[in-house]
C-alpha cells in the first residue's frame, strides 16, 4: 500500500495550475458534502438509542475514516471532523425540510462539471483516470495543505 505522501504526491501531478487548484478547493468539498447527502438520504431499518435514525452516510463515513487512518495517524482527523460537518449540513438540510437528495445531485452535478473544466484548463485528466482511489485521496490533499498552514504534520 503506498504511503500518504506518495498518494499526495502523485495527486498533485495533474494540480498543477493555480485556476485548476482553485477549482478544486471549491469542487472537491462540494462532490464530499454531496456524495455524503446522497448516502445521508438512505436511511437504514434501524436507530441508535431507539430514537436516531441511522443511514448510509454513517456507516460509510466511519469506513472512510478507518481508510484515512491507516494513511495517516493525524489527517485522518481533519477527515473526520470534515465528515461530521457534511453529516450537520445534511441534518440542517433535512431538517428545514428540503429536499436533501435532489440538492445533492444538483450540487454533485454543478461540482463534476467544474472539477472536468478545471482539467481542461490544466491540460490533464483527473488522478481517478489512473486510480478510482484518488478520488478519496483529492479531499486528503486538500486537508494536507489546511494541515502545512497550521503547522500540523501527516
């Protein structure tokens, strides 16, 4: 398995332009925050305390979170605590009584059509062309610069 370093590396090969990197600061959240409401809508047949529903977003956060962990024993942190913001944002969503799913595919499509133009403008496919993993490992690189600026090793 390579290390966090190499995925990051290899990432940033084809990040190289800054419109391309701006882009991706804006898109990148977004495509997390909408694949996360998409899984929040699932709801599963069963609640936690009898009184919180559960749904796929839960269980499939949690797994990414060990993902994160065994590639770094800090980002996965940053991860994790942006996870739980996507999970409030979804509740607040839901509970102002929109509709979280097709708010998702709006944004999940606005997101993909920034993400491929910004690309364009770099002049390289997307990572996730070579490897479906980079597309777990575009949010970690992100995380990876918020952690240099506060002086946080990964």
């Amino acid at each position: 398995m390579k290390n966090i370093q190499t995925w990051l590396n290899e990432y940033g090969e084809s990040h190289q332009n800054s419109t391309n990197k701006a882009i991706h600061w804006i898109c990148v959240p977004l495509i997390f925050f909408s694949i996360t409401g998409l899984l929040y809508s699932i709801e599963l047949p069963f609640t936690i305390d009898g009184t919180m529903k559960f749904n796929l977003a839960m269980l499939v956060l949690a797994a990414l979170t060990v993902y994160y962990f065994f590639l770094s024993r800090t980002l996965w942190i940053g991860m994790l605590f942006f996870s739980v913001i996507c999970m409030i944002g979804c509740y607040q969503i839901e509970l102002a009584g929109l509709p979280l799913w097709l708010i998702s595919i709006i944004i999940f499509v606005l997101a993909w059509i920034g993400q491929f133009y910004g690309h364009h403008v770099e002049g390289k496919k997307p990572s996730f062309a070579k490897d479906l993993q980079y597309l777990l490992i575009g949010p970690a690189w992100l995380m990876s610069f918020i952690y240099k600026k506060i002086g946080i090793n990964y």
